[in-house]
C-alpha cells in the first residue's frame, strides 16, 4: 500500500503522546469480452548491494521529467532525488536529507510537475519544496501546519487539483475530519474550489481505539489522477468500483462505474499488511496507535490517471497480477492492460512520456524501478 499519513499523523502523535452529471456503466465487464494488452518491461534501474546510485533506501515516488524526458526517483530513505536517463543510466542526485533550504527530510513520499517545476510533497516544511525546471532549488512553499494537499496533479501552469485531509475541533476531546477533492492556485494557501467532501465525527478515545478505521478511510482511503483535460478520483473501497470525473474549470464530467465481485484478502495478507504497517508508524515514532488492523477485503479501485495513450488506467486492487481497465476520455471502456509480474504492492506512474513502476514491499528486499513500455 502506499505510505501516505499526513493527515492523520498529527493525530495519532497526538493520542500517542450530482446535477448535470452524465452516468458510464460498464456492463459485464467481468467477462473480459475487450482486449487484454500486456505491457513490456523494458528496463530496470536498482540493485541490492551497491553504491548510492544505483540502490534505494525507500522509493516513494518516480516519473518522467516533463522538461528533459529523464527519470526522476524520489527516494525517502535517502531525501532526495536521483536523475537517470530514459535507459536508466545515473545522472545525479538532487537535494541531501535536512531542514535548510531545498533540503527534504523523512515523509516526503510524493512529488508533482506544474508549469516546469517539480514540487516536492515534505510535512516536515509543511508543504512543498520546489525546484525550477533546470531541477535547482526555487522556494518553498510551506501553509499548512499539519494538513499539507496530498496527490496532487497539475491542471494547468498555475493551477492543481489535490486530496486535502482536515480536521476541526468539535468540542471538548472531539474533532471533525474532513476529505475534500480541491482545486488550488499554484502558491496560495487556500483552494479556491471544492469538488467533493466528506466527513466524520470522533474523539480522542475513538482515535486510540480506531486509529485503523482512521487509517485505512482517511490516509490510504482516496485515490487521484488527471491532467489539463480531467480531474479523476476514486474512493478506495472494497464494496464499490466507482471513479468520478470533473473538467479543470469544476464542472462534472462523468461517474465510471463497474459491477465487480468483493474479494476477500487472505489470512497471509491480513498478517503481512499489518506487520509493514506496523513497522513503518513504529519507524515515524508513532508508538502509541495500537495495533493496526488491516481491512479484510481488497479495494477495488487503487489508482486512477491518464496513460501515456491519453486514456483513463483505471488500477483494480482485486487481482495479484496488476490489472487496468482503460477508458476513453468520456468513460467508456475501450479495453484492459495487465503487467507481467505479480505482487499485491505494485506502484505504477503514468504519463506522456512513459510508465515507470516499482514495489513497495518486494520480496527481494529491495527495490527496483521498472520501465514499461
């Protein structure tokens, strides 16, 4: 699962201290009565034991520049990036771990592309650090206390839409948690549009005792996409295959929906998720959030974008083998793409250039970066 904990990390630091809107339905999908193209790996970048250039402490991130065409890998582990041609070959390092100026630290796992700069997303700045498209730092841009936007894709130079988590006090020990689908001016503190929200009432003793609910709703529970042409978001639930759709200028576009049988995660799966998990807020210092408890079925949608085809990837999360259902620009299923190697954590990026892909928990132990044609 990807590692996103933004919103809900302050909070469990805390404890531990519509109208108009066109309808596409595909119907029997199921029967995979469309053509199944399988993608190619073409090379990879990443080894075991080696120098800095050529290994990763912990890749959250990686695309295509937009302005050079090389790769970027954003690496965790390290705080930094690592530039490698389109063949793989080393470049340089971008950024070293710290808190000066265009420095990253620990929880910077996302990056985006707006108006040729590259934005890094670092809670510890809480926002972003941005390098110019000759990848030399800029400035950075730091509004957001503890709720910094998450997932966030440009529709535009100056303008991206994103994922932003918030929560209010609501009375004495209780908080109200917000999720919202917004649109945000490239440098502004505040969104200017809302596309979607949702929220949920709790108190501190429901944050102790619920943290995975909390977890699993509002830190690993959205998934987004898009480009200039469409904002795309998914909610990422076991019982539900639906993807929204909205035009940059906030008006509705189309809901993508799919009758898809739940799929139960097995007790293997249950265990493994639970310890990585686990480790990781144990890692971040949040020791005091209790045991976490996976969710016991499968999302049935875990990433939504635009593929380097121009059509809306659509990932299922109900099959081991990575599986994308791929739609026209208006939500009609046009066919299916399958990658071909296994695993329940497969990452992908898309986008004009090309698809990179990586595990998060391999089971070799350590990661690669995979380019996929």
């Amino acid at each position: 699962m990807k590692i996103l904990f933004f919103a809900v990390f302050a909070l469990i630091l805390l404890s531990s201290c519509g109208a108009g809107e066109e309808e596409a339905v595909s119907e029997g999908a199921e029967t995979l009565s469309l053509p199944v193209d399988t993608l190619e790996i073409t090379g990879y970048i990443g080894e075991e034991l080696g120098d800095s250039t050529n290994t990763f402490g912990i890749l959250t991130d990686a695309e295509y520049h937009l302005v050079s065409g090389n790769i970027l890998v954003l690496d965790n582990g390290a705080a930094c990036f690592k530039e490698y041609t389109p063949s793989g070959e080393y470049i340089r390092q971008i950024s070293r771990n710290g808190s000066g100026p265009g420095e990253l630290s620990f929880a910077t796992f996302e990056f985006f592309q707006i108006g040729g700069n590259v934005v890094a997303l670092n809670m510890m700045k809480q926002g972003f650090v941005v390098f110019d498209d000759s990848l030399n730092y800029l400035e950075e841009i730091s509004h957001w206390a503890q709720n910094p936007p998450m997932q966030s894709v440009a529709i535009s130079d100056s303008m991206f839409a994103s994922y932003k988590p918030d929560f209010e006090e609501a009375g004495e020990g209780s908080f109200v948690m917000f999720r919202r689908v917004v649109i945000y001016p490239y440098g502004a503190e505040d969104y200017e549009l809302s596309l979607w929200e949702d929220s949920m009432e709790l108190s501190i003793s429901d944050l102790i005792a619920n943290s995975s609910d909390l977890i699993n709703d509002f830190l690993l529970g959205i998934a987004m996409g898009g480009n200039e042409e469409l904002i795309l978001f998914a909610l990422k639930v076991s019982e539900d295959y639906t993807v929204h759709g909205w035009f940059p200028d906030g008006t509705e576009a189309f809901t993508i929906t799919m009758p898809l049988e739940p799929v139960a995660k097995t007790p293997e799966q249950i265990a493994d998720e639970k310890i990585y998990m686990e480790a990781f807020f144990s890692q971040m210092g949040a020791q005091g959030m209790g045991e976490f408890t996976p969710e016991p079925y499968h999302d049935m949608v875990i990433s939504v974008d635009i593929g380097p085809d121009g059509n809306i990837w659509v990932q299922r999360g109900t099959m081991e083998q990575p599986f994308f259902d791929i739609f026209d620009l208006e939500g009609v299923l046009i066919g299916h793409k399958v990658f071909p190697e296994s695993g329940w954590t497969w990452k992908f990026s898309l986008g004009p250039n090309g698809i990179l892909a990586w595990e998060e928990d391999p089971e070799l132990g350590y990661q690669q970066l995979f380019m996929v044609q």
